[in-house]
C-alpha cells in the first residue's frame, strides 16, 4: 500500500489542484510569450491573441457552443453578476421580475439582493427535500413581467443536478433570458449550448482543475442576448468586460478544460466507484442521512449528515480530512446551512453535515482511511453528546423545550 | 478556525464526561443551549452534606471550544460551594481557553450551565 499524505484533500468542490500538465502550459505565457493580447503591432501580442483564441475554442468545445460566444472574466462570481445585472439591466423596460432558486450559491442570491435594492422584484423558488426544482412551481412563479431566470446546473453543496432542459424550454418559449450558473458542472456532467436553451452560462476555472482567478460567460449570439457591461474601460471582450486579457490564466483554463472533455467520462467513472463505496463504508452507522439526491447528482459529492453530532467538531476530530461542515458555525453568524435548511432538514441535522468531495487525485486507500476514521470519531462524540443520550433514552427531541440563549 | 492549546487540549482529552442519573437527591442537572443554535451542554454537579460540589460531569453537542468550555468548568466547579461556583464567570472561561470573540457565546452557555445545575439542586432542595 502506498503511504497516505495528511491531511486528504476531500474538498475539490471547494477548489481543486491545478493540473501540473495545466501549470506546465502557463509557464510560458508569464515568461517567453507575457506579450498583450490586444497590442495589434507586434509578435508579442499576436502570439499572445493566439493562445487566448486558441484557449476559447477549447472553453467553446467541452460545453459545445461557438468560441465567439465565450468571454472571459475572473471567475464565477463575476461571471454570475455580468449576467444578472447585465441582463436585469438591459431588459428592465420589459419587466422587473427575476426568478432564482433558495439553494443557488451566494455569487447569485447576493447579486439579487442588490438588484432588489435597485427596484427588481425576485422570487427566490423553495426547492423539493431531494434539492430539486419542482417544475409546477416554478411554472406558478412565472409572471408576464418575469425577465430572467437563473438556476444552476450543479449545487456546489449537495450536488444534486437540476432539469435545465425543461426550465430552458419553459424559458424559450416565453421570451425569458434564462442564466444557469454551472462553475460545479465542467467535467462532470454533459453541457451542450447546442440544444440546451440556456442564454447565458457561468464558468470557472479552479473547480476543474485550472488555476483561481479566471473564469467565463457564455452569451448566446442565436437568439442575441444583450447585457449591460459592468465593467468598463478599454472595450476587450467585445466591450461587455474591459481589462487586460490574464493571458496565461487564460492559457490554464482552456488547458484544464480540453483535458475535462478528453478524460470525463473515464474519470467520473472512478470518482463515482469511490462515492459509491464512500457511502457504503458511511451508510452503516446509525442515524446518517444523506442530503440531496443520490440518482440527480454529480458522482463527486456525499453530502451526509451525522445526527447528534455537531459539525465544526467533527471535522475537529477528523482533522486527517479536508472537508468543508454545511454548517457555518465557523463564522459568527452560527447559521447551518441555508441549503440544507432549504430542503427542510431539522435544525440537528442541518448542524451535522459534512460535505465530502472527491476528485482527480483521490484514491481507494483515502477512502478507505476516511471510513475507518469516520467511524471511530463518530461514536467518540456521540458519547459527548447530551443529545444522542436523550435520543438512545428515547426522547423525542421536537418535544424538548430548548433554554435557547 | 485555529484553536489555542487549551481547547485541544479539553477538546482531545475531556475531563469528566459523563452522566449522574438525574433523579438523585444530591445531584443538580442544567441543559442549557438548543440544537437550533448548534450547541448544547448538559452539566451535573454532585453537592456534599457540607453544600460543598464533590464530582461534576458533563455531555456537550457543539463545536470543539463548547466543548473545552463545558469539559473546563467541571474542572473548576469541583471542590467549590454552590456559590462560589455561581461566582464562575464567563470571561474567565473565555480567558483561560483563550476564546476568539465568535466563541464567546461558548463561555456564556458554560456559565449559564453552572447556573442551570446549581438551580435545579436548590429547587430539589428547597422544595421540602
Ligand atoms: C456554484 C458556484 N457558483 C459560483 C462560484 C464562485 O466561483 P469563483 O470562485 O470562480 O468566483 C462557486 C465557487 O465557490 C460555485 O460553487
């Protein structure tokens, strides 16, 4: 058996390794070849647009769309506000009626917040227990003045993969832009912007094993979205996002995500035999309840929740692990998870998730390491908690009175 | 998060865990907390004839520095009578573990905990 490194990186949903055959394909972009991609005079730059164009077809290839339909930009996060503000703001003569989901990530509900400080009106949609959409209300949310709809592909805490096809359609059909943020989904599941009715599409470089700091926009050209720019300046990018182009980040996102298309499906294959037997070696112990759905999700995540055993102290006891907690208690705010919470999970089991994801380099023997230790320190708080004991006592916790502070 | 020795410490090796059973005429229980907030201690001190706290034990469901806190003041409970346990305050609990401001909250429920003990051992006593 080959010697275990600590502690085991179970965290690629949080950011992944760069690829080495990614790092080795920047190197040169920030030495040799550091030329402007817009300086239209000289080698330096052409050699610089070269790589960027060459890098946006590889963008435009694993999610089949036309490379003229990429932008770059510095991430998700960014990518998630050019849209939604830019799209809110193009359309706003049309309507002021925007419609999300209460389990997206923040880069997209925070962009909502602010533009219900600038007048729209969003309704933010309640998710199924399983973490899906239910289409019928969805439908019920629709008003003749909704201009947009954002939903994401794959939720970066759960996992779990909504129907875009059906909301596209429902979307197409009523003249409704519609943005999927889908920095969780490269290189796990199948995008095709050919027959998807997606308008606008949120990309990341460092979920998929390129570097942090660089992402993309897919803006559909047929039918023609339109944005508002919010970032101005030199006009790059088609005018929709100014500043100098991050040639060798550039250069690193396109590397990752050619390699994403290549290995795929073999990779997702194995990843899922480790999920799989991940959740088998958890599924064992008493009171674990998987969050999200297991058939509508990406292979990569196992979102669990221990019950009676509080989150932040778990990953405590299994420092050995990179995981992230659903809980929040590291901040002040002492919130679980909003996620979890949107899924109706009881206020125990919101504070006792543990979010395990796999990636790339993980192997059997990690796996292996994780349920034994799992095990061991899951029975050692459980004989911490006061609330297991009343649980194995038989109290019903629902009918406790809490002496909240 | 970084966490200071001392919590490891309590946290790795807590001290007194452990259940007294709760009908006992000598013992005071307090729960305090919720799972709502995501923690909850349960402490139980065993008081002398003298009034003087012989043994304490504890169960907490939260993060590592609730429970150092709660594994500490079963410590410090011990060998002191029920008032000088009430004299216990949270900012020396915040002190001697060295509680970033977030976890203070930690501190107040430890304090709240002794409290909640030493009013259910009076309220068993005063009772007759
Ligand atoms: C679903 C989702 N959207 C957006 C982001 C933000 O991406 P970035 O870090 O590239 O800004 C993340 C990553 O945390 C994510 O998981």
């Amino acid at each position: 058996m080959t010697q275990l490194k600590f502690p085991i990186y179970l965290d690629y949903s949080a950011t992944t390794p760069v690829d080495p055959r990614v790092a080795e394909a920047m190197i040169p972009y920030l030495t040799e070849h550091f030329g402007n991609p817009a300086s239209r005079s000289h080698s330096f730059g052409w050699t610089a647009e070269h790589a960027v164009e060459d890098a946006r077809a590889q963008v435009a290839a694993l999610v089949n769309c036309d490379p003229k339909e990429i932008i770059w930009t510095s991430g998700a996060t960014e990518s998630d506000n050019l849209a939604i503000k830019g799209a809110a703001q193009f359309y706003k003569s049309r309507g002021q009626h925007i419609i999300t989901v209460k389990t997206e990530h923040k880069a997209v509900l925070d962009t909502c917040r602010e533009l219900e400080r600038q007048g729209f009106e969003v309704t933010y949609l309640p998710v199924l227990d399983n973490g899906l959409i239910d289409i019928e209300a969805f439908k019920a949310a629709l008003r003749p003045d909704t201009i947009l709809v954002s939903v994401m592909l794959v939720n970066n805490e759960i996992g779990v993969i909504q129907d875009i096809v059906q909301i596209g359609d429902i979307c197409r059909e009523k003249g409704i832009v519609f943005h999927v943020d889908a920095a969780q989904a490269t290189g796990k599941v199948h995008i095709d912007l050919e027959a998807l009715k997606v308008d606008l599409m949120s990309f990341s470089a460092h979920k998929t094993y390129g570097p942090k700091g660089i992402g993309a926009l897919y803006i559909r050209r047929k039918p023609r979205v339109r944005l508002e720019a919010q970032m101005h300046g030199g006009g790059h990018e088609r005018g929709f996002r100014s500043g100098t182009l991050a040639t060798h980040q550039i250069v690193g996102m396109g590397e990752a995500f050619r390699l994403a298309r290549e290995e795929m499906d073999a990779e997702n294959e194995r990843i899922l035999g480790l999920r799989n037997r991940l959740w088998q070696g958890l599924s064992d112990i008493e009171e674990v309840y998987l969050n999200g759905d297991l058939a509508a999700r990406v292979a990569h995540n196992l979102n669990v929740s221990f019950n009676f055993v509080e989150g932040e102290s778990l990953i405590m006891a299994i420092k050995e692990l990179a995981v992230s907690s659903g809980s929040a208690c590291t901040s002040a705010s002492l919130e679980p998870s909003y996620v979890l919470r949107a899924l109706g999970r009881n206020d125990e089991l919101a504070h006792s998730s543990i979010r395990f994801t796999i990636g790339r380099f993980t192997t059997e023997a990690e796996i292996d390491f994780a349920i034994k230790l799992l095990h061991e320190k899951i029975g050692k708080l459980r004989e911490l908690s006061p609330l297991w004991e009343m649980f194995k006592d038989g109290v019903d916790l629902n009918t406790v009175e809490w002496a909240a502070h | 998060m970084a966490y200071s020795n001392k919590v490891l410490d309590h946290y790795e090796n807590p001290r007194n865990v452990g259940t007294f059973s709760k009908g006992s005429e000598d013992v005071g229980t307090g729960m305090v907390g919720a799972p709502a907030c995501g923690d909850v201690m349960k402490l139980q001190i065993k008081v002398g004839a003298n009034g003087v706290i012989e043994d304490a034990k504890f169960k907490t469901y939260g993060c590592g520095s609730a429970i150092a806190s709660s594994s500490l003041v079963t410590e410090w409970v011990k060998g002191k009578t029920l008032d000088e346990a009430l004299n216990i305050r949270n900012t020396d609990i915040a002190e001697e573990l060295a509680l970033p401001p977030v976890k203070i909250h930690c501190s107040i429920l430890a304090e709240d905990a002794i409290k909640a003990a030493v009013n259910d051992y009076r309220q068993k006593h005063d009772s007759k």
